[in-house]
C-alpha cells in the first residue's frame, strides 16, 4: 500500500472532519466578505438558471419527451453549483452544513444564524440584480418570444404550489444538493468537484425539486417579464399578462419562497448535515472513568515538539500522558498498559504507519474498543494520495495538523467526558 500511488477519494470520516472545518471557516468571515461571496453565489445560480431556461426552450414543441426536456434542465443547470463551488462563492442551501460544525459544538446556533442571514441576503440581492440584467437586455424575446414564455411557464408554475408541496419538494432539493457539496469534501482535484456536482444537481433539477435560491432568479425574472414586456412580445407568443394569474409576488415571497425555505433546511440540515455527524462525527465509543481516577491517553508521533505541546495542553486537563514515538513501540504500549484514548500520527517511519496501527488494532479484541483520533497534516503533503479509502482506517475522529489545542482538548472530552 505504501508503495502504491492512489487517486481515492477522502474517505468519509475525513470528510466530515474537512465540512466541520469548512463550517467554522465560514462562520468566521468578515460580514462584508461573507455578503459579498453570498451576492455572487446568487448571481451564479441565476446564470445556471439562465442556462437552462435557454436550453429548454422550445425541446416540448420539438417533440421531446418530459424527462428528456427535464434532464437537459438539470445538467445545464449545474453551471450554477460548478461555479459557486469551484469559484468560491457563499450558497445559502449549501451553508445548511454548518450544522455539523453546530453539533460538534464548534460553532454556536448564534454564529450559524448570522451566517445563514447574510448569506440568504446576499444571495437574494445577487438573484434579483441577475435577473433585472437580464431583462434589460430583452432576452426573453428570442426565438419570436419562445424564451420569455418558457420563463413566465416555469415562474408561474412554482408559484402554483401547495404550502406542504412546497416544503416536500425543497426537503428533497436540499438533500441533494448539499449531497453534492457533500461529495465535493471528498475531492482532490477540481475535475473530482465538477464531477460530485454533476448527478445529484441534475437530478433534482430534473425530478422538478424546489430550490430557494433559484427561485429567487426564475420567479423575479417572470414577474419583471409579466410586469413590463411590451406588446410585441405578448402578441408573438399569443398571450396576455392575464394568463399567468399565479404569478404575483405575494406568490412568489409567500406561497413558494417561504415553504421552500424551510424544506430547504430540513434536507440539507437535517438530511445530510446532521446524519452525516451522527454517521461520522459523533463519538463512538466513549470511555467513563471513575472519579477521581485520571484518564490515560497515548500521543503516538514522531515529532517531539508535537509530543510535547500536546503533553502541555492535556496535562492542565489532569490526564495521565504516556507517548510512543513509532508503531511498533505504541502497540506494544497499549498491550502491557492499555490507554483509554489514543492520539495517533499517520506519518512516521513510513507515510502510512498511523494507518497500519490503527488497523492492528482493530484486528485485536483487547484493543479494538480504544477510542482513536488520528491527527494527520497528510491531506497537505506529498503522501496525500496515499491515503486509503474508509473500510481500511478504523479511527473514530479525525483532526487536521496544525491543531488548535482547544480543538484538540474538545475532541478528547467527547471520548473521556468528565
């Protein structure tokens, strides 16, 4: 294994450990970098959105069939995510997965909310100057005005939505799409993101799910077409303002935008962010000492600077710390005295020793239940690509080098609570 180069995906265990920090990384952005990122996110799916109305104009007249017209929808519909994602942007629906960040009580409910409100807002102020572009430069009425009646069909259609339909088909948007983002934390490379993006976008597109932040592009863009095109273009499609009755604004804000939101964070949330933490990062096996006996915890690293700060920040918690500088020493170690925890190294004597240690000691019966948190800057070397799939590292939490030591003291207590 060692030997051998690999192009695998993160495993999920470091997946979730790379969202939680994604999470807390977003939460502490300055408020006008935060609106800004949010305006062009906005802006990024009102140009997927743009994309594919284009796209799709005209497919039905042509004689194609429903899901052909619909999964054409879908995948030029990607462009928006593929963007937000590989351009840097703040999306409202994907910051639903700060909750993992939340749970592991990394982030407080204060922080999230902050940054869901400036997000939302953002996004909003990027849709609607999206679409306010785009009537301006009278788009709509390409191919004899074909585009603008496909734009008011799809506006006015989701504002003909029930309250609870709406909540319905934006919990199974938002599972998608933060199963898209969720997928891209397994990435290592921008080919590896475009290509997590593709299925789970197109398929919500397609399935006709309810997205909040592109309605906030395709419901204003058929209020400004209804609203204000001229007569030419109602007589070239055979209309009037009168035939989309649906689509009003206290539609758009009341019957679509709010329900939809709230399915929204119930998917993405609850669906995805919360299930992947209780799969990944909740702890697992905890060890319950009785009072007024220490804790014994095994730090496994071959950097003594590292050992010795870590030393530092456990000891002032009352832990008992005994260290092992290789593999071969550890193991030995935790079967002559074995510890309630182990802090373990991937990079010793060869790039994947901590990996090899963890797996023996799954094997062991006497050694499997020992809670284990691998603390690796693997992901930022040379070995990166060494690291194996999931089914091969039997750890129960993962921390990323350089290490806060608050991180680290608030990892450990999840394992050995006081």
């Amino acid at each position: 294994m060692a030997n051998e180069i690999q192009i695998d995906a993160f495993p999920p265990p470091k997946m979730a450990s790379r969202m939680e920090e994604v999470g807390i990384n977003k939460v502490g952005l300055r408020s006008e970098t935060t609106f800004t990122l949010a305006i062009l996110a906005g802006a990024f799916i009102g140009t997927g959105a743009i994309f594919s109305t284009v796209v799709t104009t005209g497919l039905s007249a042509a004689g194609m069939g429903f899901g052909l017209v619909r999964f054409f929808a879908g995948l030029t519909f990607c462009l928006g995510l593929i963007a937000v994602v590989v351009a840097g942007a703040e999306l409202f629906t994907g910051n639903n997965l700060i909750v993992m960040a939340v749970a592991s009580k990394r982030v407080t409910i204060s922080q999230l909310l902050r940054n869901w409100t400036v997000v939302y807002t953002g996004n909003f102020v990027g849709s609607i100057l999206t679409a306010l572009i785009m009537f301006l430069t009278k788009q709509y009425t390409f191919s004899g005005g074909a585009l603008g009646a496909n734009i008011l069909g799809i506006a006015n259609g989701k504002c003909n939505l029930g309250f609870v339909q709406a909540v319905s088909l934006g919990i199974m948007c938002n599972a998608l799409v933060c199963l898209a983002v969720w997928l891209c934390s397994s990435a290592r490379s921008t080919t590896d993101k475009i290509l997590a993006i593709l299925f789970p976008i197109t398929a919500f597109v397609a399935a006709g799910f309810e997205h909040s932040i592109a309605n906030m592009y395709f419901i204003p863009m058929g209020l400004f077409v209804k609203s204000f095109a001229g007569v030419d273009f109602w007589e070239s499609i055979g209309k009037t303002a009168a035939d989309f009755s649906n689509l009003t604004w206290y539609a758009f804000f009341i019957k679509n935008l709010l329900p939809v939101t709230i399915g929204n964070i119930i998917g993405g949330a609850g669906f995805v962010g919360l299930v992947y933490w209780f799969a990944y990062l909740r702890p697992q096996k905890v060890v319950v000492k009785p009072k007024g006996e220490p804790a014994k915890i095994l730090v496994v690293d071959d950097d003594p600077d590292f050992v010795l700060a870590t030393q530092y920040t456990l000891a002032e918690q009352n832990y008992e710390i005994r260290t092992a500088n290789n593999a071969e020493r550890a193991l030995s170690e935790m079967k002559s005295n074995p510890p309630d925890l182990v802090l373990l190294d991937v990079m010793m004597a060869s790039p994947l020793d901590g990996v090899k240690l963890a797996q023996e000691m799954e094997k062991d019966p006497a050694l499997t239940k020992i809670p284990v948190i691998m603390i690796s800057g693997i992901d930022s070397s040379e070995y990166a690509q060494l690291l194996p799939d999931d089914s091969h590292i039997p750890i129960d939490a993962w921390i990323r080098k350089p290490l806060e030591p608050e991180h680290l003291l608030n990892t450990v207590k999840k394992f050995l609570p006081k």
